[in-house]
C-alpha cells in the first residue's frame, strides 16, 4: 500500500486529473479498506458497503479534474462516501417499497411460489454483478438511466456526451446483463418484467 503522503503529492493527484488510471487505482486500493468500515456502519451490510464503495469511486473518477483543487482528501472522499451511502440507502428503501406494492398489487404476496421467489432474488443477484463489473462510465449511465429515470438526452447534458454515445453504452450495458442472466439460465421474459419495473 502506498505511504498517506503520496496521497498529497501534487505529482499523484495531476496524474489522477490527467485519466492516469494506474494512479487512480492506488487511490482506490489506498482509501478502500478504510472506507469500508465506516460506509458499512451506514449500510449494515458488507455487499451493499462494497456496492457503494464502488459508486464513490465512480464519482471520483468523474469528478477528476478537479481533484487536484482539493485541500483534505480524506475529507473530501469519505464526504463523497457518505452522500453515495446515504443515496444508496434511500434508494434502496425506496425500491423495497415498489416491490411490496407491486406484489400486493398483483396478489404476489400470498400466490407466489418458493421458486418463483428464488428465480427474481436471483435475477436481482445477477443483475446487480454485472452492474458493479461495468466500467465506471458505463455503470453511471445505466444508473442514471434505470435508478434516477433519466432519459438519454438528460444523460449526455448532465455527462457532457452525445445522445448517441449514452443510447450506445445503454445498448451495451442491456447486452451484458441480458448474456449473463442467459447464461444462468434465467428466462428472457422476467428480465423483460424487470425491466419494466414491475418487480
């Protein structure tokens, strides 16, 4: 692990600025391990911690450029650890809350099966691996796509790319989970309902 003082040296954190992505990944196996303990006292679970670590790396990454403006950067990322696990706590509880109404809506509470159970834990498992082996651009887009509901063109304003870049990457991160829930011999149509939000 590298020394804390070459965290602060202004030739490290330029590299980081420039896209010096072996930079950035000694930031990250750096501030990770001492991260996890205080975003899983947030999240009460070591995946989820995991999940968010990954998401404040992300926003790290986007937000290189200015990261050689910043004066503590412990501070500055264990700031940005908190929001993202705050958000992802809200967006969490939020979701289980969809799929309690969508499943008293639908009868599921009292009519679904053991299997059927397994099969959408499983889909969600799944779906949520391949998310997290993205990379950082490509999760983003699909995050803000499918968590946040925004359209491609609000995507490219908000990340400064083409419409057709963002539908691109969409199209790709789609494929990716679609060939790995194949694989795992999950069916076509519950990833279609997933989707569509109905689970």
């Amino acid at each position: 692990m590298e020394r804390p003082s070459t965290y602060t040296d202004p030739l490290f954190l330029a590299r980081i600025a420039e896209g010096d992505e072996q930079a950035f990944f000694e930031l990250f196996t750096g501030f990770s391990p001492r991260m996890r303990p205080f975003v899983r006292s947030i999240t009460r679970s070591e995946a989820d911690a995991e999940e968010v670590i990954q998401e404040t790396f992300v926003r790290v990454w986007l937000a290189r450029d200015g990261i050689t403006e910043v004066q503590d950067l412990a501070k500055w990322l264990f700031t940005i650890a908190s929001r993202e696990s705050i958000r992802y706590m809200k967006r969490k509880l939020s979701q289980e809350r969809k799929l309690a109404e969508s499943a008293r809506s639908a009868g599921l509470v009292s009519t679904a099966s053991p299997l059927e159970y397994s099969l959408v834990a499983e889909l969600r498992r799944i779906v949520g691996e391949a998310i997290r082996d993205m990379p950082p651009q490509r999760r983003l887009i699909y995050q803000l796509s499918r968590e946040e509901g925004l359209k491609p063109s609000a995507i490219a304003a908000r990340l400064s790319l083409s419409t057709g870049t963002v539908k691109n990457v969409l199209s790709r991160a789609l494929k990716e989970i679609r060939e790995k829930l194949e694989a795992a011999g999950i069916p076509l149509t519950l990833f279609i309902v997933h989707l569509l939000k109905i689970i």
